[in-house]
C-alpha cells in the first residue's frame, strides 16, 4: 500500500524542491546584485578613506562589472538548467544537421533567439553539448547568441541613430566569426582540448524526476560559473586601474592600430553585449571600423568569459579558443568594416 501511488507523491516534492531552488538561486542573484550595487555606491568613497583613488577607481569597475553581469548569468543558468532536464536529446538531431560542418551556420544562426550576454551563452552552450550537440555547433551558438540576437541589435541601432550600416555590419562579422569559428573546431579541433562538461546529477533511478534534474543542475551551473565571472570582474578592474590613459592615446593616430586597440579594450573592458554599442558610439576619436571591432571582438572574448569558459570546458580550450577567436573578429571585423563602413 505505501508504494501504491508513488509517482503522485513523488511529484509534488519533487516540484517543490525545483521551486525551492528557484527561489533560491534568484533570491541568491538578486542579493549579489543589491549587495555589489551597494558597494559600488559605498565602496569608492570607503577606499577614499581609507586607502586611495585607485582602489576606488578598481572597486568601481569591478562591482559594476558583477552586477552587468549576474542577471544575464542567472538567465543563462536557467535556460541551461531547462534544457538539460526537460529537452530531450532527440529534439536536438531533428533541428541540427548530422554533419557538423551543415550544423555549424544553423547553429550559428538559432543565436538569435537567445536575448542574453556572453554570461548566459557559457552555460547554455555547456548544456547543448551535454545534449549531444556537437562541439562545433555548440561553439558557434556560444559565440552568435551574445551578438547577434534582437536586444543587441536594436541596442547598436539606437547607439548608432541614422546609421542602419553599423547595425548589419555588426550582424555581418559577428555571424561570420561564429560560423568561420566552429568550422575550424570541425577541421583543426581536438578531443583533449575540450573538457566536456558533464551533468551535475545524472538521473539513474526511477525516483528521479526531471524537476530534481533541474534543481541540481541550476544551482551547480549558477554557482559554479559565478565564480569565475567574480574572477573575470576582477582582472577587468586590475587592467583598467593598471593601464595609464596616456599608453591608449598613442594608438589613435593610427587607423589600423587603432582597430587593434579597441579589439584588445574589447577584452579587457568586458562590457555587456547589450550596452557595449553605447560605449562604442562615445568613443568617437575612433574610426567606425575601429568601433565595430570592440562590439564584435567584446562579446566574444573578455575576461570573464574566458574566466567561464576555463571553469566550463577547461584552461587548454578557453586559451586556445580565446586568442582563434579574437583574431578571426579582428579580421572579419576589419574586412566588414572596410566594406560597410
């Protein structure tokens, strides 16, 4: 009799615990981001006190680096979290082709319909592979979603008013880079540089429910990838205070150069995928080239996603990939920008 209706009980608490841990982590998140908003208010004028202005400058940027970040970072989580429990992996062969070469631009291309920043798409990209998806494909959507996806580009065409041409270039070079990207996984790639990311709790036994799958995995991806984005904050604000403003001026003169400095400020600014249109379009000492390259490379590498991919698929891959995938925007951006722009 104790057995007779097992499912049925089973259910509820199993609703109630991905319930829990929802509120869990959002509540998590949002006393991060109340927390960080706090010290960025409180935190300069404390380091004033005590300490000096360039520990105020530093924990500036810092919190306001956590804070951009720790709500896209949530949403990622969540989608991940969703896919790895409730989709299942047949869904994913039917939508992408079996070649991984055709699946790379399809993949490359569904970026679009995730309106998040470069936080979101570490996690959601681990889960594809969890999924089945191939690494190559996988990669391409980690690197398109944060880009191209309609809260961006209509972010790029109100930064960039009257000037319809930066918003296509940005979705020009930003696809290219994603797809040249995971094409190249697919020919030069290689097992032991990637470290797939496994499911936090496999489900093995009956009294398993898809809504325990999620629980488990959101609070292993939330927790797990807040880390390193703390980190990547960290190294971002150590750059901006470390770097003098007199060493970025020498680089305006030239218009190449100038390209290259701001895919390299791209990296280490690590600015937000929906607001890094409005810092480019302040930057107006800048060739329009130049300003395209920080919206393209910026998504796609910084610091802190790097800090996310080494937590997420290993140091090999996030050191390789990285450095390939900002001289790939650097190139797509230079080349869309000289024929856009």
């Amino acid at each position: 009799m104790e057995n007779e209706y097992p499912e049925s009980r089973r259910r509820p608490d199993a609703l109630r615990l991905a319930a829990r841990a929802l509120v869990h982590v959002v509540l998590g998140g949002l006393a991060l981001i109340a927390i960080a908003t706090v010290a960025s208010v409180l935190g300069p004028t404390l380091a004033l006190d005590l300490a000096t202005p360039a520990m105020a400058a530093w924990w500036t940027v810092f919190t306001a680096v956590a804070v951009q970040g720790v709500p896209f970072l949530l949403l990622g989580t969540l989608v991940s979290a969703a896919i790895g429990a409730f989709v299942p992996e047949k869904v994913f062969s039917r939508l992408l082709p079996r070649n991984p070469a055709l699946a790379v631009p399809v993949a490359g291309a569904a970026g679009v319909v995730l309106p998040g920043c470069e936080c979101a798409s570490v996690p959601v990209a681990g889960s594809l592979m969890r999924r089945g998806v191939a690494p190559a494909a996988a990669l391409a959507f980690l690197l398109s979603a944060p880009a191209i996806n309609p809260v961006v580009l209509v972010a790029t065409s109100i930064a960039f008013p009257g000037k319809p041409m930066m918003v296509f270039a940005r979705l020009a070079a930003s696809l290219t880079t994603a797809v040249v990207m995971g094409w190249l996984w697919v020919r030069f790639g290689r097992d032991e540089w990637l470290r797939l990311p496994t499911a936090p709790r496999p489900r093995t036994d009956a009294n398993t429910s898809r809504w325990d799958d999620f629980r488990a995995g959101l609070q292993h991806d939330f927790l797990h990838a807040g880390g390193f984005l703390v980190l990547g904050a960290a190294a971002a604000a150590t750059f901006n205070i470390a770097v003098p403003r007199s060493v970025l001026d020498v680089f305006t003169g030239s218009a190449w150069l100038s390209v290259a400095l701001l895919a390299v400020l791209a990296v280490v600014l690590c600015v937000c995928s929906e607001a890094d249109a409005f810092v480019a379009a302040s930057l107006t000492g800048f060739s329009p080239t130049a300003r395209l390259a920080f919206m393209v490379v910026g998504p796609m590498v910084d610091l802190k996603l790097i800090a996310l991919q080494a937590g997420t698929f290993g140091k090999a891959f996030a050191v390789r990939f990285s450095s390939v995938t900002w001289a790939v925007a650097l190139v797509s951006s230079s080349l869309v920008g000289w024929w856009l722009l």
